[in-house]
C-alpha cells in the first residue's frame, strides 16, 4: 500500500536545545535501491522500510532475510548496463552503497557520469575519496598530511621485498603487516616472532597471497590499547555523528585466533566519555572532514572511523568508506529519527553539523558463523528456530533459500541484536534467543561484552 504524501518528519536538533525541530514537506515518495547482501544491509534495509517517506525500496541481490523490507532482485552491481535499467524502469530516486567494493570500483561515479541516472541521490563516496579504504598506504598518507593521529608506518611493493624484510629485522614486535587493498577482512596479520613476520612477507608481497592486494604490504607500529569505533554521515563538508560501538575481531573467545569480519559488537561502549568524543571530533573527524574538502573529493556517505585509545590518546587505526558489520546492527537500532531524509540532505550537500538523534537503549549483537569459517567452512546446512525468535532483531547476514528452507550460504550467518536499558541486558536477551536458533556446525562466541564487564562467564 502506498504511504500518504506530503508526510512532515521531525528531526531532532542538537540534544543542547531542547524542543528545537527541523520539519521536512516532501510532494512525492520515492523509491530507494540498496546494494549488499550482508548483515550491515539487513540493518539498514530495517531501518529504511520504516520510513513514510519511502515508497518502495529495492535490494540487490539482498537475502532471504530482507525480503519483508522490499523486493531483492539479482542484479549485480558491476552490470552497468543492467543497473541503468533498473534505475529507469523502476524510476529510482535514492541509490545507497552498501559494501566497500562498489564504492572503491567507482560506482558512485558510474551514477554521476551517465546520463538519465545523474538525478538519483547516491550515498557513498566516489572513488578517489573511496582510497581512504582501498589503500591503506593512500590513507596513512592522508591522515599525515592532515596531521591526524596514527601508528606509525612504511609501505613496501613487490620490488622491495627484501628491503621490506630488512626492515622488519630492524623494528621489535609485534608486527604488523597489512595488505594495501581490500583483501575481504582478512589482509591484517600480527605476528608475535620475527621469523613468522619474515615468512608472512614472503606469502603477501612476494607470492600474492591475498592478489593484487597485497601487491604493496604497510609494516605499522603496534598500538597498545583498547579499540572502538564512532562514524560519521557526511556530505564533504557538514557531518553527523551516530552512536559509537565496539566490536570484536577474533574468531576466539578471549580474542584469540583468527582476524573475521566481526563476531559481534555493544552500544554505547562504557569507556567512551564525553572528553573522548570531543578528542576524537577535534583531532580526528573534523580534520578528515577538512581534508577531504582541501583535496576536493567528493565525498557523501558514511565514513568508520576504527579507532585505538592508547595511554597517548586516541590514534586512527583504519578509515572505512562504508558502515562495517556488526557494528551496523547495533549502531541503526540506536537511531532515533529517519534516515531517509538525512540521506537526502547529504546527497544535495544540505546536511547539518549536528549529534544524530539516538536511543538510550543499548543494543548489543551477537553473530552465529559457519563452522571452520574464518578458514573454509560448508554451504547449504538448513536454519532452525528462527520463528522461535522473539524480543530481537535477526539481521540476516550469509543466509539462501533451498526448497522453501533457509540455509546458510557465508561464513558469517546470522547477526541476533538485542536492546534493552543496560548493555548486560541486552547481551542477555540476544544470547537467550540465540539459543533458539540452530544449524549443523554453528558456532559463536560467548565472551561478547565480558571484557567491558558487560556479562560473566
């Protein structure tokens, strides 16, 4: 059914200003397309779907899980041709990028150099402004023209390889080795013994381990501290900041183990004060932001910030061009207004500097992964239990359907986010109904927020 037109929206101005709201008339709904199939799009797929001022939203390719926000169609992002048409038949009006691998292959740009599509509002960055991910050397180059904090560093290509070996003899560990490009999550390694350093060079520089994105390797410092996240919707020039999260890497409890994508993340996270966010705006976000409208890069979307507290401050571990996953599907559930009008106010580089409106709830997620998976792990095992489920949002994250079943399809399967007051309630609300939930070979960990005196063991 079609939403009434000429809907008002209220949006929250500064939380210092009590009672003071924007109003937005709109004449006419419009219709959205999301790219992504993971868990990130499955949160903002929710949020989207609640907006009045959307009329319909497509997803490509989506998954079984974010088909009761819209309609998923298997369309690929690199088709052009196929995209165009979907765009015009369907007379899309919003586009929004959800992975990093569009965005860094320039398909904001795509959008802004055809014509018939340069009308559509696309949120995520374009391409040039999308390195501050695809390269690791390209972003600790920006960060240090910028004087923003980070570990220190050297990147070496493939015809440094010894060179690069020299100097990893030369530095104490632990060693950090990371893929200049985008290696899927999973091109960071730290390495406690030099000889393990020495030996994981030869993999990524000198036999392509990870393809063309390890063809330049950055050696960094080792940063000793606690690691968080904060994000920013930006239009180049204004942005808006969104709850901050933390989330947690390893595949082990006790983070021990493999790098993944995320096994599972909190909201707010307790060590973040009011003084730590006015460092991290001041030295890190507002001089990103500057930057990228000194080197006149178009950037709109979100920028992660993937930051260290270390007993000298807040450092920049990583820029991502995109929302990451988990933390999407704690940070959207947080929330408090429509996105979609944001969106909108990006894409025409309207925003308004200013705290996007939040919940006070905490929401905490938990992810249910295939068994073996960071390394290889099997397809197709049939999903239990899901109408079990009850009191939390399930983000479909790696997820098909085979005769009427859902099955897994990723390594990372279902994200189980749950929201209460306190933090400890809702890791106790998304593990009890992670319980409900059952495939061959599931796997989680149990220590989400344990670390932070969340939950015990």
């Amino acid at each position: 059914m079609r939403k009434a037109l000429n809907v008002y929206i209220r949006l929250q101005q500064d939380q210092a200003i009590t009672g003071l709201y924007f109003w937005h008339q709109i004449s006419q709904l419009m219709n959205v397309l999301l790219f992504g199939s993971g868990g990130r799009e499955s949160a903002l797929a929710w949020k989207l779907a609640q907006s009045p001022l959307l009329d319909h939203l497509f997803i490509a390719p989506g998954n079984p899980g974010m088909k009761k926000y819209g309609t998923c169609i298997g369309l690929d992002w690199k088709d052009r041709d196929a995209v165009s048409h979907l765009c015009e038949a369907e007379n899309i009006g919003m586009v929004v990028i959800g992975p990093e691998d569009p965005l860094v292959d320039g398909l904001s740009d795509f959008f802004a150099q055809t014509p018939g599509l340069k009308h559509i509002h696309v949120i995520g960055p374009k391409k040039a402004a999308a390195q501050l991910e695809g390269s690791k050397d390209f972003s600790k180059q920006f960060m240090e023209r910028h004087g923003i904090p980070t570990a220190g560093h050297r990147t070496f290509e493939e015809h440094q390889l010894e060179e690069a070996k020299q100097y990893l003899a030369t530095i104490d560990g632990p060693y950090v080795l990371k893929a200049d490009g985008l290696a899927a999550g999973k091109g960071v390694v730290i390495l406690d013994s030099l000889s393990d350093a020495l030996h994981e060079m030869d993999a990524m520089l000198g036999q392509a381990k990870f393809g063309a994105a390890s063809s330049r390797v950055v050696v960094e410092e080792f940063l000793v501290g606690i690691e968080f996240s904060m994000f920013a919707l930006t239009d180049g020039k204004d942005y808006m900041m969104m709850p901050e999260a933390k989330d947690y890497k390893r595949i082990g409890e006790g983070d021990q183990g493999l790098n993944t994508g995320g096994m599972g993340a909190v909201s707010p996270v307790p060590f973040v004060t009011e003084t730590i966010r006015k460092e991290v705006l001041t030295k890190i976000v507002e001089p990103t932001i500057r930057g990228l409208a000194l080197e006149k890069m178009d950037y709109v979307g979100f920028i992660f910030f993937g930051l260290i507290l270390t007993n000298k401050g807040v450092k920049v571990i990583e820029y991502n061009c995109r929302m990451g996953d988990p933390e999407t599907e704690v940070v959207i559930p947080r929330v408090d207004e429509d996105l979609l009008p944001l969106f909108a106010d990006a894409a025409k580089k309207q925003l308004l500097t200013r705290p996007m409106a939040k919940k006070e709830e905490a929401a905490c997620a938990v992810m249910m992964v295939s068994g073996g998976y960071p390394e290889a792990y099997s397809k197709g095992r049939t999903i239990s239990g899901l109408e079990k489920v009850q009191g939390v949002h399930v983000f479909h994250a790696g997820t098909a359907e085979k005769d009427g079943q859902i099955v897994t399809q990723g390594g990372r399967v279902l994200c189980v986010t749950g929201m209460a007051p306190t933090a400890s309630a809702a890791l106790t609300l998304a593990y009890a109904q992670l319980d409900q939930i059952e495939f061959e070979g599931a796997y989680r960990r149990n220590d989400i927020g344990v670390d932070l005196g969340l939950r015990n063991l």
